[in-house]
C-alpha cells in the first residue's frame, strides 16, 4: 500500500510537472496573439499605415515628375543647341509687307483727299504734352520728314481749332488720333504707317521729287519752329477798335488765340 501510495504520489508530481511546464508554454504564448488581435483591430494604427503608403507614394509622384521636368530641360538645351548649329537664315519680315499693303491701299484711296495741298506734305499734330503717346509721335513724324530736308505743312490742331475741324470733315471721325499725314493731297496714314514706311524704304521713294532745303536744321528767327506768331493787327488781343462805330470788334486776321501762321516759314 505505501508503494501504491507512493508511485500515485510520484504520477502525480510528474503530471503536475508536466502540467505546469504545459501551461508556462501556454501562458508564454498567449499573449502575442491579444497584440496581434489588438493591431488588427485598432483603426489608428491602420490609419498611420495608410498615411506611410501615402507619403510614399507621395514621393515616388514627386520623383516622377522631377524626371520629367529633367528630360523636358535636356531636350529644350538639345533643340538650342542643334539650332545653334543650324546655318541661319535671314528673311525680310512680314510686317514691312503688310504695312506696304496697307499703304498703297490708302494712299490711293480716293474718298480720303486734302484738296489745294497736291503740291505739298500736310501734317495734323499737336506741340501739347497732355498725352505723352501722341507727342511722342507726332515729334517722330517731325524728325523723319526732317530727316529728308523737305519742307512740311504743319497743321497745329492745338494752336488753331480751325485745323481740328478741317481735319475732322477730311476723315469724317469725331476725335481722329494724331499725327496724321497727306502727301500731295492723298491721306497716308498715322506715326506707324510713317515709321514702317521709313524703315522699308518707300517713303524715300515717293519724296524723291519733292525739293530739298538748302540750310537743313536751321530754325526759323520769326516763329522759333512754333509756326504761330502772334497777330499783328490786333498785337494777338483779338481785339481791333472800328473807329467808325466806335466799338471793339473781333479780329478777322487772327484765330482764337490771337494767331497767325509765321509769314516767314510757313508762306
């Protein structure tokens, strides 16, 4: 009986041994899948792994057209360099052509004349700065036509109003731009069609006829280039006393600002 009690006593202990080291593997064990368990089923952890696969892509996107721009640069430096090298070729522009259309095509437009100036350049400009454009080319104009050492009728709209009007009914516009320019009594055109002219050449080809001034730059002692010089009947009051009546009247030589043109320059 006491060895019946004693190999029971033995089984046993074994069995609890064994039992014991059975459940220190067990409890080893266990714990790791309650992380797996809590990884899987937490959402911020998912959440930080979404944004890493963004920031990723992110930048694989940004690599990406890091190299595009790369290849865009070698083939723009390629294309210069092969341009480079490529023989130039020198063309006439085809502004000067189309602005030699559109010359020929007014200059022999016949609704557009200025009658009694068929042996002359008439010029409508203005010696006002309120506009600085408009200054600018009617003072271009000026020094082209000077240029050629001919003598030009200018025709000061901001001097006389009488030249404004004038040139209204000529255009039929209301408020036409300034300078404008009629050569032998055939409308031509404004500051660019003047400047394209010049620039191509065929403005020199229609002032060969007309005569040269001897003494080129020479500026005139009356008027000092003004063209204007004030009026001698009235002393530019527009003013003059009729002695018959009695009265003052109103000046007839004069304009509205008690001007005439320069008898010496403009005669």
């Amino acid at each position: 009986m006491a060895e019946l009690d004693n190999s029971s006593t033995s089984s046993s202990s074994g069995s609890t041994f064994f039992n014991r080291s059975f459940t220190m593997q067990a409890n080893t064990a266990e714990p790791d899948a309650p992380k797996v368990h809590l990884l899987l089923n937490n959402p911020s952890s998912l959440n930080r792994a979404a944004s890493i696969s963004k920031i990723y892509n992110s930048i694989d996107s940004v690599k990406g057209k890091v190299k595009k721009l790369c290849n865009l640069f070698e083939s723009s430096k390629s294309s210069s360099t092969s341009k480079e090298l490529s023989p130039k070729v020198v063309l006439r522009p085809a502004k000067s052509i189309g602005y030699s259309s559109s010359f020929s095509s007014s200059f022999n437009n016949p609704l557009i004349r200025l009658p009694g100036t068929e042996d002359r350049i008439v010029v409508y400009l203005t010696s006002l700065r309120g506009i600085r454009r408009t200054y600018e080319d009617c003072y271009a104009v000026r020094m082209v036509f000077r240029g050629f050492r001919v003598w030009v009728d200018e025709r000061d709209v901001s001097m006389d109003s009488a030249y404004k009007k004038e040139l209204q009914s000529v255009l039929r516009k209301k408020n036409p731009s300034l300078p404008q320019v009629f050569i032998k009594g055939k409308y031509v055109g404004s500051a660019d069609v003047i400047k394209s002219m010049f620039e191509v050449g065929e403005l020199a080809k229609i002032l060969e006829n007309f005569p040269r001034i001897q003494q080129p730059g020479l500026v005139c002692d009356c008027c000092g280039d003004v063209r204007f010089v004030p009026c001698g009947n009235c002393s530019g009051s527009r003013k003059v006393f009729d002695e018959d009546e009695g009265l003052l009247k109103r000046c007839l030589e004069c304009n509205e600002n008690g001007l005439i043109r320069c008898p010496n320059c403009c005669s």
